[in-house]
C-alpha cells in the first residue's frame, strides 16, 4: 500500500507539473516548455526502441514489453497534450503551440496504430518476405507522415525564436531517438 502511495504521489506530482507551468516569463521559458513536454514523450520511444532492439528477450516477452511501453507513451502523449491545451502561449506562441499539439496527436495516433502494428508483427516466430514488406511500408509510411509535422513544427519553432531573438539548441534526445 505504501509503493502504490509512493508511485501516486510521484505520478500526481509530474502530472501537476505539467499543469501548473501556464503562465510564461519568456518566450523562452514557453519554447522550454513545449520542448520538456516533448522529451518526456522522447524518453518513452527510447525505452520502446530499447525493447525492440533487445535480443535477450524472447519474442513473446518483447512483444508484451513492447505494447505495454506502447500505453505508457500514450498516456504521457495525452498528458503532456492535454497540458499543453489548457497553457496560454507566450504572446507570438499560437503557431508554436498548435504545431506541438499537432505533433503530439500524431505520436498518439502512431503509437496506437501502426507502432502497435509493427510490434504485432515483429511478434512472428519468422519473418517471411511479406512480414519484412509490411514491417517496411509501415515504417516508409510513418516516416513520410511525421516529416509534415516535423516541418511544422521546426518551422513555427524557428519563427517563434527569431521573432524574440533567441537561438535554438540541438535536441540530444532527438538524435538518440533518431539514430
């Protein structure tokens, strides 16, 4: 009783501090925002990606190790977006803000679809020629659609910090997720 009092806490505690981070000094402090929201979705791709890439783990346990991690980055993704709905963006952040929910609702919908797809498929005792075709179609598919709303987003991202005159670091999550 007192872990689940623990893990409560702890899970109320980063929930909280998602919602309570609404009113902006900076733009900055608004880029940071959305950008921490970001990575905490990040982090869970990675621990996906490290799942997947497992060899130790049969294909059952990866499997379920896999749509389970699935559901916790879903959670997170409707967290973190419906966190970012109720924030009022820094004056000049609209297009910031709905180019990351944009994004945001895109992971979403991935997750549950066609990363849940994959996994199903990466499941299979063998892999035959069509399993390879389909694993790959998705991933092409994937790839191909995130692109828009990677655009999207980078592109609201820079216009945000050249209207405040601020440079852009590069996202070491998003070259770990990226490799």
């Amino acid at each position: 009783m007192k872990l689940l009092s623990i893990l409560f806490f702890l899970f109320a505690a980063t929930t909280m501090s998602h919602a309570q981070q609404t009113n902006f000094k900076t733009a900055i402090d608004f880029n940071d925002y959305i950008v921490g929201l970001q990575d905490s979705i990040g982090y869970g791709i990675v621990a996906f990606n490290k799942i997947i890439e497992n060899n130790t783990l049969s294909k059952s346990e990866m499997n379920s190790q896999a749509l389970a991690q699935l559901e916790k980055i879903k959670k997170t993704t409707r967290s973190v977006t419906a966190a970012l709905g109720k924030a009022t963006p820094y004056k000049g952040g609209d297009a910031l803000k709905t180019a990351a929910l944009n994004l945001f609702n895109f992971y979403y919908k991935t997750m549950d679809v066609e990363y849940k797809q994959m996994v199903v498929l990466l499941g299979a005792e063998t892999y035959t020629d069509a399993i390879i075709k389909e694993l790959t179609e998705i991933q092409e598919r994937i790839v191909n659609s995130e692109k828009g709303y990677d655009f999207e987003f980078g592109d609201a991202q820079k216009k945000f910090a050249d209207l405040y005159h601020f440079s852009l670091d590069e996202n070491q999550l998003e070259k770990e997720i990226n490799k």
